[in-house]
C-alpha cells in the first residue's frame, strides 16, 4: 500500500477531528476529537516512519501516546471539577478563566 | 490484500471517527472512539508497528476509554440537539476544517517526495516495530525524551487529584452532613423506644 494513502487518510481524520472540537459544544466529545486528531498525526508519523525504514517515528508514536494519556487525565479532572461546581458542562458557556 | 486490509481498516476507522463527532450522546462517541482505535490499531500494524498497535490497543482501547466512560457516566449523558454549535461557528467551522484537508493534500502530494508513491523500502532493518527495536531506541537514543515522558505522567497523575479530589470544605460539609444524619438517626431510634415503652406500658395496663 503506498505511504501517501496513508497521509491522506491521516488528514481526513484529522478534518474530522477539528470539525468536532469546532462544531461540538460537550466538553467530553471536544476531548474525544482532540483525541482523533493526535491519533491522526500518529498515523501520519507512523506511515513517514516506514517511507524512511527507521524507527524514529515509532519512538515519536510513543510519546505522543504519553502526551495523550497525560491529556485525557487533565481534561478528565477539569471536567469532573466543572461538573462538582455545578458549572455548565457546555464550552460556549465557560468563557471566563474564573469559575 | 494489503489493499483490501487498508481500505477496510480505513473505512471503519474514518467511520468511527465520523460517528464520534456526530452521534448526541457522550457515551456512544466513546464507543465510537474505542471501534476507530481497533481499526487504527489494524492500520498500525500494516506500516509495520506491531508494539504501537498492541499499546494503542491496551492503553487506549484498554484504559482509557474505560476513564472516559467513567466520567461520561458521572457526569450523566448530556444529550444536545444535532448540530447545535455556537451561530459564529455552525459555517465558519467546517468550512476551515476542510479547507485544511485541501492545504495538507496539496503539501503533501505537491511535495514531490518520489517515496510517497511507493509502499516503503522492502529492506528494512530485520524486527523493525518490535519491542526490541523501539525500546533499545528509546533506552539509547532517547533517553532524556523518555525520562520526560515519565516525569510528564507524574505530574499529570498529581494534577489530576488536585483538580478532581475533593476540597477541604467539602470534605468538612460532608463530614457535618453525616454527622447530623447520625444524629437524626439516633433522635429517630429514640423515639421508637420511646413508643415502643409506651406501647408496652399499655399493653400491660391492659392487661
């Protein structure tokens, strides 16, 4: 399978990605589609990866993966907090620094 | 049949991800997350990254989408309207959004790279993508990037329990709640006895 197809495939999910954290207002989906868009540039590093036949990349892959993780549990904590507050849970609302 | 692998991974995969963004409740996007991520995993291993798609696999798939339904089911399922966002956005968003689709296809197939259109060198060097590889890359190579990582994750782990862990004064109005409901509970139980005494008390009267 030649690597371009990959790279295409990659920035379609990454579109879908952004359409999501543009369009959607929940901030549990607007993590889920930061989530689709780092997993797209994983793919985009993976598939560059094997075009050159070095690892580099997939040591890249693994970070990225850590970045994520780290992440996801930020998001996560803000979100249970936001919701222990009784704040909205709706990102249009949450405009202020200051809760 | 790599290229029927590749399609089919690549239409689940984009699928998913499609339903992620379009589905109303919270719970299903991460179903529809987890589906993406084990057609990612098959894409993996197709560029030849055995151990990133078994790690995709157990931590993503594995951990954490199980965080994620946690907090979707604690937060309850907040189900909004289908495309319901912001009036500044509802156009201006998808629009941008393809527009980007356009600028990295033109970067990417106007870049002229030659190895773009081949499937990847046949040479490559012998447990390319295994455990081995990447970690004795990581261990030798990367060293102070890994270290980072390690420390990255500490601090995410202290700051996910300054931000969700419960504060001082709600841990003291908790304690109080429980205390008066002690209390409550104890005013309730005396009050039993003291009907029940005096049920007694007549019943023997009666007797």
């Amino acid at each position: 399978m030649n690597i371009e197809w990959f790279i295409v495939l990659s920035a379609l999910l990454f579109t879908v990605g952004l359409i999501g954290v543009l369009v959607r207002r929940n901030p549990v989906v607007i993590l889920l589609c930061l989530e689709l868009m780092l997993n797209a540039g994983a793919l985009a590093l993976l598939a560059f990866s094997r075009m050159l036949g070095n690892g580099d990349g997939q040591v890249f892959v693994l970070i990225v993966l850590v970045v994520a993780a780290c992440e996801v549990v930020v998001g996560l904590g803000l979100i249970v907090a936001m919701y222990r507050r009784r704040l909205p849970l709706d990102v249009d609302e949450m405009k202020e620094l200051k809760g | 049949m790599e290229e029927i692998a590749f399609f089919f991974g690549a239409l689940f995969a984009l699928g998913g991800a499609i339903a992620v963004v379009a589905v109303k409740n919270p719970f299903y996007s991460v179903l529809a997350l987890v589906v993406h991520l084990v057609f990612l995993a098959g894409l993996f291993l197709l560029l030849m990254a055995q151990f990133l798609a078994a790690a995709l696999i157990v931590v993503y798939a594995g951990a954490v989408m199980v965080l994620y339904v946690f907090v979707a089911a604690y937060v309850g399922g907040i189900e909004e309207p289908k495309w319901d966002a912001s009036p500044e956005l509802r156009v201006i968003g998808p629009i941008l959004a393809v527009a980007l689709f356009i600028a990295i296809s033109i970067a990417v197939l106007g870049s002229g790279l030659a190895a773009l259109g081949t499937p990847g060198p046949e040479d490559v060097p012998s447990g390319f993508g295994t455990p081995e590889a990447v970690g004795l890359l990581m261990m030798e190579d990367f060293l102070i990037a890994f270290e980072a990582a390690s420390l990255l994750l500490l601090i995410a782990a202290v700051a996910a329990i300054v931000l969700a862990g419960r504060r001082r004064e709600d841990r003291k109005s908790a304690t109080d709640d429980r205390k008066s409901a002690t209390d409550d509970r104890k005013k309730l139980v005396k009050a039993d006895e003291e009907i029940n005494a005096a049920a007694a008390g007549k019943g023997e009267g009666a007797r």
